[in-house]
C-alpha cells in the first residue's frame, strides 16, 4: 500500500510543477524556466540526500545521470506544449506515452504483479486517455506540431520514469540529486546554444519556483515508491499526474470539463484502489 500512496502524492506534485511550469513558459522561454526551477530546487535535494540515509552504487547514480537528460528534455517540450493555454487537453496526452513506456519495461524487467494490480495500471492508462477529452474547442485549437510536441514529452517521460525506477532503494536520494545535475547541465548547454536569458520576472519567478520544487519532491516520491512496488504499476499511477493539472486548469484558469473527463478522475480513482490490492 505505501508505494501506491507514495506514487500517488508524486502525481499530484507532478501535476501542480506542471501547472506551475505552463503558466510560467507563457511569459518566459521553457528552457529558462526549466532550467532555473531546477537550480532553485537544488538546496532541497541536497536537504534529502542529508536526511534520508543511502549509499548509493555508480550504477545508481548513471541511472539517474541518464534519467535527468530524459527529465529535462520532456520537461521543456511539455511545458513549450503547455503554454499553449490548453492544459486540460495536452498534460494527459503527454501522460498517455509517459505511463505506458514504464509499464511495458516494468513486465521485461520485473516479476509480474497481481492480475488486479495490473488491472489498476491498465485502468490507469484508461483514465488519462479519457482525462485527454478536453472541449471540441480546444481540441480545434491544438495544432499537429503541439501535439507531437505533447506525444514526444510523454515518450521522454516514460524513459525517465523507466530509468529511475532501476536505481536500488539502498542509494537512497542520490539517485534524485544525480537527476538534477545532469539535468541542470544539459539546460545549460541548451541556453549556451540557444541564447535563452535566464532572467526572469518576478511573477515568472514565483510559479518557476514553484515548478521546480514540486518537480523534485516528485521525483523523490517516486524514486522511494519505485523502490518498493512494481515499476508499471507505480509508474502507471504517477502518471495519473494530468488530474491535478486539469483541476488547477478548472479552478484558476477557468478552463472546463467534459462529463468524459469527469469519468476519467473516476477511473483513475478504481485505478489506485485496484493497484493498491
């Protein structure tokens, strides 16, 4: 049970640093904002490595070294995505490729769990596909390039959370920390070649902030979660992240919600209790 709860606190905390992360890119260049978010969460990974206790091997920390340079180039094609303004449609079409990756890795990498624990996973998958029904509106409004961009961020994703969740629970954070240096130096090297300013407003600032503080207390959630249940169905519940992107979409960018997607959040809810059995 505690994996379950832990990926599923991981998903909300992904879902809000997105939501965060797609209204700060509406005002500043992804790149920048990927990047300065992480360099903001640094002084809390630094904090974990301190508290949670773990001796990490080289093979933990190249997992985690390759996972950041998936992490980040999804983070920045999501969130050039997301700025479109339309979240409640591209954050679940991003989590439909990022939830199935892990899960098809976890049965070629793991024993298999439980039939109704894989039956929660797949009823997870369900529930993002039907959380991505936005408005016919807004589905008008997406053009092919912001939905490859969307499909190619999810493809990222899934990678990163395949990636992460081969680290042993026994490096503890480091793993996390390993993420956010590769991560950090890999937008750097983008901003080097793009000329991207890494300054940022004040109003930017704060919802950057945001992003990266809850990107990494995510990715923290999940390693540990990773570390103590099947990666596809930790993974598959992770990436019910979209829910809480689109009900911050509703709430404060006043976007609306099909009776289908409504079904989705409660598809997604029979989606934790199965995968919890």
């Amino acid at each position: 049970m505690l994996p379950i709860v832990l990926a599923a606190v991981s998903a909300i905390a992904f879902g809000t640093a997105d939501f965060s992360g797609g209204k700060a890119s509406r005002h500043a260049h992804p790149i920048a904002v990927t990047v300065v978010s992480q360099l903001l969460s640094l002084p809390l990974l630094l904090g974990l490595v301190l508290v949670v206790p773990g001796t990490p091997a080289p093979l933990d920390l190249g997992w985690g070294l390759l996972a950041g340079v998936a992490g980040a180039a999804g983070v920045m094609l999501l969130y050039r995505a997301l700025a479109t303004g339309v979240m409640a449609v591209v954050a679940p079409v991003t989590a439909i490729t990022a939830a199935v990756v892990p899960i098809v890795a976890g049965l070629f990498l793991a024993h298999s769990p439980g039939t109704l624990a894989l039956g929660g996973a797949g009823l997870a998958v369900v529930a993002i596909a039907l959380v991505s029904l936005g408005e016919r509106g807004d589905a008008g409004r997406l053009s092919g390039r912001v939905i490859g961009t969307a499909l190619a961020a999810g493809l990222l994703f899934g990678i990163f959370f395949a990636l992460l969740g081969q680290a042993d629970e026994s490096a503890g954070m480091w793993p996390v920390l390993a993420v956010r240096v590769s991560s950090i130096a890999f937008g750097l090297a983008l901003v080097a070649r793009t000329g991207a300013s890494l300054r940022l407003g004040r109003r930017v600032l704060g919802w950057t902030a945001a992003a990266g503080l809850l990107d990494s207390a995510a990715n923290a959630l999940f390693l540990a979660a990773a570390g103590r249940g099947h990666l596809s169905v930790v993974a598959a519940i992770a990436s019910l992240y979209p829910a809480s992107t689109v009900l911050l979409a509703l709430a404060v960018d006043r976007e609306r919600l099909r009776p289908v997607q409504l079904a989705g959040l409660g598809f997604a809810a029979a989606a934790l209790v199965l995968a919890s059995v």
